[in-house]
C-alpha cells in the first residue's frame, strides 16, 4: 500500500506528542496522516481514550492504518471489537507494561491488562532494552500474543523526543517498508 491509500491514525501516549517527536514530524509529512485527539492528556480515561480510537477508525474513509506510541498502544488494542471499517495494520512503538505495579503514574494501570488475542490485522511492535515504561522481556511477550514483528531497538529508551528520537529515520524507515508490504 501507499500513503495515499490508507488513513494513518497517529495515536500518541500520556501527555501526547511534542513538536519534537517523531510522531508529530510524521504527522506533518504523510499526507493522509491525522491525529486521533483525546480531551485529556495528563489525565487519561482508558474508556474515553478507547471511545476516540474507535471514533476515528469508523469515520475513516479509507483502510486505517496506526502509528501508536506507549499508551496509544492500549488504546488501540481494546479499542478493536468496536471497529467497523477495515484496518489495514498497525505500527506500534514503545508498549508501556500497564499491569507493572512500578509504573508511573500509577492510573496508566487502569489501560491493563492488554487483550493477549492476536490481532485481527498485520502489526510491527518496535521496543527498546531501557523502556522506563517497560521491560523488554514484557513488550516482547505481548508482541508474541498478538502475533506482531517484534523489533528490538536495543538501548533507546522511550523512543520518543526526550529519549533523542525526534526525527527517527529508523523507524521511519521500518514504516515506510512496513506499509508497502501491506494489501
């Protein structure tokens, strides 16, 4: 697939994305890339976060596909028995543990457990050795349940902007053959 034939629903995590992350930068340079917008940020509500997942995959005019980062991800997931158009396939990166009691803040707990299902559509799931949000050994785990690529981005952090990972060229690079080899 190209660009022009998909909807690329970016879905960030808690406290969205910056002007620096990758995610905004993509957002900007795919065309038919939006942002799936959550009312509260700092606070989220995993029914409300789901809601809006769910609202902009069945407003979609063309097969979806997802650019989710850390709580994104769970969004995304839950959010799959209300959809009613077609997704084509999902990006994720940096899937924080949301049943690990140490995670901070405490209610991202409230976006777990993850459905352990595999997932009704093609997935690549990108985590790195020194997550503060995750270990590797659990992104790794749930990719496997889901039957997801797993990519090891060995010592990156979050992967996001704080993390160094503003542009990103990897992984933009790993989206672009990712979508081409989706139908």
């Amino acid at each position: 697939m190209k660009v022009k034939d998909v909807d690329i629903l970016i879905v960030p995590g808690y406290t969205n994305s910056g002007p620096d992350h990758w995610q905004t930068r993509w957002e900007t340079r795919l065309s038919t890339a939006r942002r799936v917008e959550q009312a509260e940020w700092s606070k989220p509500v995993r029914e409300d976060w789901v809601a809006n997942v769910a609202k902009a995959v069945n407003e979609a005019e063309r097969p979806v596909v997802f650019v989710a980062h850390s709580l994104g991800i769970p969004s995304v997931v839950h959010a799959i028995p209300q959809f009613r158009n077609r997704v084509a396939g999902a990006f994720f990166v940096a899937p924080p543990d949301v049943t690990n009691p140490q995670i901070r803040p405490k209610h991202l707990m409230t976006f777990g457990p993850y459905p352990r299902d595999p997932l009704p559509f093609p997935s690549i799931t990108v985590a790195s050795r020194n997550d503060p949000f995750s270990s590797f050994e659990a992104a790794e785990d749930i990719a496997g349940a889901w039957g997801s690529m797993f990519i090891d981005a060995g010592g990156a952090g979050h992967l996001n902007a704080e993390s160094g990972h503003g542009p990103w060229p990897e992984g933009s690079m790993t989206f672009a053959n990712f979508l081409t080899r989706l139908t």
